[in-house]
C-alpha cells in the first residue's frame, strides 16, 4: 500500500514546516510588492523597523505565535540579515 515496504515509517513534517509551505504557496508577488517597511529608528542599543502587511497577507499568518525567521522570510518579509527581533532572547 502507498509504495512503503512492511515496517518503513511514513516520512514526518513538522507543523511549522507544513505551515511555511502553505503560507509561501499563498504568497505572490503583488502581496510582496505592497509590504511597506517604516524608516530605521533606534534607541541606545536597537534598530527597529515596522512592517505593515497587506490584509490578505496578514490573514494567513498566526496571531498567537512568534513567527521563526524562517517562517516570516517564507512569507515574503524581508529585514536585515542577523536582525534580532525585541522580544526574541538572544
């Protein structure tokens, strides 16, 4: 059955995995293109940045959960490389 030989265990996925999938399946290049990014501001020792994403985009992501870096790039959201995120431990 399903091409596994007796005793094969069935490949596994994490979630985030199968959700950054679907979310970079949904993402198009005229979401990307409307993500507006805020200018750099800083305080003694950050650099921020606001993003404002398009509703159809914010729609497909979760609300509850900080998203890895993985996730959010996967969604089309770019910042800096090596940006740590406020409420990320380092």
């Amino acid at each position: 059955r399903g091409g596994r030989c007796r005793g094969q265990k069935r490949p596994t996925h994490t979630r985030s995995s199968r959700r950054s999938r679907r979310r970079a399946a949904m993402v198009n290049s005229d979401l990307i293109s409307r993500i507006e990014y805020s200018e750099k501001y800083s305080d003694e020792n950050y650099e921020y940045r606001h993003v404002i994403l398009p509703k159809e985009l914010a729609k497909t992501l979760p609300k509850s959960v900080l998203m890895s870096e993985q996730e959010w790039r996967a969604a089309g959201i770019q910042m800096s490389r090596g940006c740590v995120r406020p409420n990320e431990k380092t």
